[in-house]
C-alpha cells in the first residue's frame, strides 16, 4: 500500500538525503514543504511553497490527506511544532522530528544515553546558539504532549553531528578548506576532547526503518556512530581519506579561543552519546567514519572540480 510521507524541509542536508533515499521506493508518495529557496528537481516529489511559522501557509499550501508520517527536519522551537501539528490539513499518523544531542545537559558519566538529564536554562557560553538545545528539548515536550492529544505516534532522532555531501556547517568542509589552501590543521594541544558523528546516509536510513515500525513508536533515540574520536585521529583518519600527510599546529585551548579559531567540534570536553537503545530497536550497521568521509570527500572534490570548470 502506498504511503503518503510529508517531509518538512527536504531540500538541504539531511532532508535532501532522505528525499533522494524515500524516491527510489516505488511504495510512497512524497512531498516536501518549505520555502522554495532551493529547487529539487527530482521527479516523483511534490514541492510544496509556505512558511512553515505561518499557520494559514500552511493550511493554503498543503493538501488535506491522511498523512502516514510527517518528518520534520526545521523544527527549531516549541511553536513550530505546534503551528505544524495544528495546522497540517488531513490526518498524520505519525510524526518524526529530527531534535538534535544538543538537548543534553553536562555529566561526567559517558557515552550520553536517553536517560541523561536534559538542559533547563540556556547555555550563554554557546552565544548565538546559547537557546538552541533548550528550544530543541521544549519542542520535543510539545510534541509529545500534541501528539497524545491526537493520539498521533511519534518517534524523536537526537542526531550528534552529522557530516556529508550537501552538509552546509562549516564541519568537514572547514578541514578540506584549509587542505585546499594547503594551510595548517590547528589542533588543541590536550587533545582530550572525544567526540562521535553520523554520516548523512545513515540518517536517511534510520528515519526510513522507524517510519510506522512499532519498535520506534512514542520513543526518543539518540543517533550516533559507535566510534569515538579526538582531533589527533580524526585528523589521522583524512590522512588516510586523502593519501597525504596534513601539517597541524598544536595550540593551547586559551589561545585558540582568544585567537577565535572555528574549530568545529568540542576542544575541552567530551561529547560523545551512547546510540545503544537505537541499535537494540531496529537494529542498524553503521558505516565507519573513514568511508563516510571518503564518500563525502570525493564529492566534495566533484564539487570543486566543476567550480572550476564554469
């Protein structure tokens, strides 16, 4: 029987590659709902143009039909939910939102599972994304709550930090960056910091197993590779990706946040999550970091290459 899927978002990232994996299947009919900034142009998918903050956008650009599951990749605060799950015309059967493991609050016992308390305040240290987490963990309180109202099953991905082709954050593509420049590599001195990632694909492939999977009915996951990383190896393992050696520059935390060097990931703490109860529900092979980044070097290179050739 074929399925209605209506994904919000859809054409950056994530929501891309879960589009290019959904329209392959011959059981679905897909539809994206965002602003139209970026065409898709990928047959078989539904394009559809509003304002996802804006209720009566919503009720004017998306058809009334029963949805069998919603998949909401932009929902960054407890009114977008609410504006969505109340305005959505039709029936949603189920509703999938992509949170992020940013809803965790500190704790020295690790990895992070779903049971770790989740922050309450804002974090000031993260500036401009000092509210991210906690707007993240209020719309996942929303939803639930929505969602029992409507008897509607939900399903909640914590996502760590997720890396790929298309990936717009300045992730991965800060190190290739700085190897397409041939500069140097900074890497905290202590080295300390460990840290877990998710390749694009694999997110792709977990929405698609918990779409209408009892096991992934009314639950939160956090979803993550098995494998922990610090600078020094992360940087060892693009070695590898690259078949070249990257000349690297130890500095010390101070310096390099005084210096306001962007490293992308975590220079003084740990970050890394347990994605056990994921893996015991629907079971799930992930792909190691080295083939990931490979593939997504190798796109990246196809990206360059055709820069170049305009």
């Amino acid at each position: 029987m074929t399925k209605n899927i209506l994904i919000i978002g859809g054409s950056y990232f994530a929501g891309r590659s879960l589009v290019e994996h959904l329209v392959v299947q011959k059981d679905v009919t897909l539809f994206t709902f965002n602003r139209g900034n970026i065409p898709l142009n990928i047959s078989r998918v539904t394009q559809l143009h509003g304002d996802r903050t804006d209720s009566q956008s919503i009720k004017d650009n998306i058809p009334t039909m029963d949805w069998d599951v919603l998949i909401d990749f932009c929902g960054y605060a407890p009114d977008d939910i609410k504006k969505v799950i109340q305005s959505v015309p039709g029936n949603i059967k189920q509703y999938i939102f992509i949170s992020s493991a940013s809803v965790y609050d500190h704790s020295s016992i690790l990895p992070l599972d779903e049971t770790t308390r989740t922050i309450e305040t804002p974090q000031p240290e993260l500036g401009e994304y000092a509210e991210y987490g906690l707007n993240k963990i209020k719309a996942e309180q929303l939803l639930e709550k929505e969602c029992l109202n409507r008897s509607i099953s939900w399903t909640i991905l914590r996502p760590s930090i997720v890396y790929g082709k298309f990936n717009y954050a300045p992730r991965e593509n800060y190190f290739f960056d700085l190897l397409e420049k041939a500069e140097p590599v900074i890497l905290p001195e202590n080295n300390l910091a460990l840290f877990n990632f998710i390749f694009v694909d694999d997110l792709a492939k977990i929405i698609i197993k918990c779409i209408e999977n009892p096991s992934a009915r009314n639950q939160v996951f956090n979803t993550v590779s098995h494998e922990y990383f610090s600078y020094d190896t992360y940087v060892a393992m693009l070695e590898k990706v690259i078949n070249k050696k990257i000349k690297t520059v130890a500095m010390s935390v101070d310096k390099i946040v005084q210096g306001r060097i962007p490293l992308p990931f975590p220079i003084d703490q740990h970050q890394v999550y347990s994605g056990a109860k994921l893996n015991k529900a629907i079971g799930f092979e992930f792909i190691s970091l080295f083939e990931g980044m490979k593939r997504t070097y190798e796109f990246h290179q196809f990206l360059m290459e055709s820069k170049r050739g305009q």
